[in-house]
C-alpha cells in the first residue's frame, strides 16, 4: 500500500491481512489538522482518503 500526504506520495509498506481487513500503522506521523491522508493498494486504481481533525487533548491516566 502507498500512502499519499496532502497528493504527494509519502511512503510504500506492505499491509498486514486481519479477518478481512489490510491494515499498517505508520508509527509517530505528525499530521497536523487538516492534511488529506490516502491510501492506495497496489494494483488498484482506487484510492480511500480522509481529512485530519483537532479533537482537542487527550486525557491524561
């Protein structure tokens, strides 16, 4: 899979399968607020993207 930051291509992993879901976690990425995240498998020609939001602070344990 390739994940594209704001249209820009960022990085390539390999995604892992669970039941039936392809998942990768890209660990310590700052987005900010607002950067347009997409992912792209390889041999297709589809795209999945969302929008980052601030959500406010964590709570704190």
């Amino acid at each position: 899979m390739t994940l594209y930051w704001d249209g820009r291509r960022f990085d390539t992993a390999t995604a892992k399968r669970v039941g039936k879901s392809l998942s990768h976690t890209w660990s310590n990425l700052q987005t900010g607020t607002d950067t347009k995240l997409c992912v792209k498998f390889k041999g297709s020609n589809r795209m999945a993207c969302e929008k980052t939001k601030y959500i406010g602070g964590r709570a704190q344990f």
